[in-house]
C-alpha cells in the first residue's frame, strides 16, 4: 500500500502564470492591447485548426491562441480553444513525451480558465478531459484523475448536458466503460451504457456519440447491436453535412475498425 501511494501524483497542481505555459516556440508577437487585436488572432488560430488533420496547421492554431491568452488575461476564449487542440494533437502525436507535455499543459489552461470565469461550465469540461488524458500519459495522477473526472462530468451532464453536442455523457460512458471497476476505479460498464444512450438521445447525429454507444454496447454484451451501432457512426461520418467535419476522417475511421472483426484487426498503437 505505502508503495502504491508513494507512486501516486496529483492530477491538479498549481499552474504557472499563462505567459509562461506552452513555452514560446510560436510566433513571435507582440502584446497586443486592443481586444480587436486578439480577435484577430483567435479568428486566424480557427483558421488554421480548420486545417487538420494537418499537425502542423494544427500546433501552429495552439500557438496562436496561446498567444491570444497571454495578450488578454481577462479572456477565456484563447486558453479553451488552446487546450481543445492540444487534446487534438495529443491522439494524433507519436512522442509520448510530447503527449505527457501537452496533457500537462492543458490542465494548467483549464486551471486558469476555471479561475476566470468559475461559472462557465466549458471549464470544467475541458479540465475534466484534460486530466483525463493527462492521467493516460502520466499514469502516475490516474488515481487522483478518475474521482475527479467522474465528479465533474456527473455535475456537468446535470447542468450543461447538450455541452459539445452531449459532451458530458459521451465522456463520462467512456470513462465509466474503460476506468477499472470497483474497488479499485469508478468502472462501470451498465452506467456506461445508461449515459452513452442519453447522448446518442440529446445528439442523434453526431457520429463521437454513436462510437461511444457501439463501444458501450459491445463491453454489455450486445455484439448486434453493437454493430448497428458503428454502422450508423459510419454513415454520419462519411455522409451529409458531418462528413466535411475535419475530423471526419477519424471518426469514419474508428467505426471502420468497430466494424472488423477481432481475428482480422491489424495491430495499432494505442495510447
């Protein structure tokens, strides 16, 4: 037991000041002063992450909203938007250092942003999955991660839950079907059924929900439905308006692979 707790981290820390998260590896630009200004930067960071799945266009989109961050730090829309990217380029980086680096940094921007405006419920949405991610990189904070998690994301499918097209549910069924189950986690795969169902409800047609239901469905036994259920992710994904989703491509892809039976799955690298 002594050894296991002395192995254990904290998932929340106290963040350094905004200036000094990220480093300064993007452009170099000077404070601006006027909130037009910011804008503009917010306005070429969308731009740019519009690009993916290119990493560069990508690092280069969280580059600048850091930077509009640093230029105003009475604003939240830099620091959320810089760590919804960097959750991107986490499932799409190859160098676990890397991913531990961005996962660190993220939570500190969700920090700051819950200290900013501590009513705004994104805050605590992007700070749960942060941590999330973060406790997947370093296992280390896991145990303090996963209560943490649950709890915001229970609180957050209470109070915002059309949040990210029904963000908290999806979520927190992953959470509940991948985290050990008791005693030693909060996994539960039922629970994880009952809240990937209520996303699927509040947002039908946002393919992420139909992936998360197909999982939960398949950890409960229900391999058919499973099945109708990757397959429905699939057509949202590659079909209709959803399909010109820049990330469309991920999620036709994770249904493809739901879609595979098991013996004939290549082997991936799983983070």
């Amino acid at each position: 037991m002594l050894v296991a707790l002395a192995g254990c981290a904290s998932a929340v820390r106290e963040p350094p000041p905004v200036g000094a998260i990220g480093g300064q590896t993007g452009p170099a630009l000077t404070e601006p002063t006027e909130a037009s200004s910011v804008d503009a930067l917010l306005a070429e960071a969308a731009a740019e992450f519009a690009r993916r799945p290119d990493p560069a266009r990508a690092s280069r989109a969280r580059e600048l909203y850091l930077s509009a961050a640093r230029a105003d730090a009475t604003r939240t829309e830099g620091l959320l938007a810089a760590a919804r990217v960097g959750a991107w380029l986490i499932e799409h980086e190859a160098d676990a250092a890397r991913r531990e680096a961005l996962a660190v940094e993220d939570v500190q921007l969700c920090q700051w942003c819950d200290r900013l405006t501590p009513t705004d419920p994104e805050c605590d949405y992007r700070l749960a999955l942060a941590i999330g991610q973060q406790a997947r990189e370093r296992p280390a904070t896991a145990l303090d991660a996963l209560p943490r998690m649950v709890r915001l994301l229970r609180d957050l499918a209470a109070a915002a839950p059309s949040l990210d097209f029904a963000g908290p549910h999806r979520v927190l069924a992953l959470v509940l079907l991948r985290a050990p189950g008791w005693p030693s986690g909060p996994g539960d795969p039922e629970e994880g059924l009952a809240e990937a169902r209520r996303a699927v409800t509040l947002a039908p047609d946002y393919p992420p929900n139909r992936l998360a239901l197909a999982e939960a469905l398949a950890a409960n036994g229900e391999d058919e439905a499973a099945r109708a259920a990757w397959e429905d992710a699939l057509r949202l994904a590659t079909t209709g308006g959803t399909s010109r989703d820049p990330d469309a491509l991920d999620w036709a892809s994770e249904a493809r692979r739901g879609l595979t039976p098991l013996s004939d799955r290549k082997p991936t690298h799983q983070r």
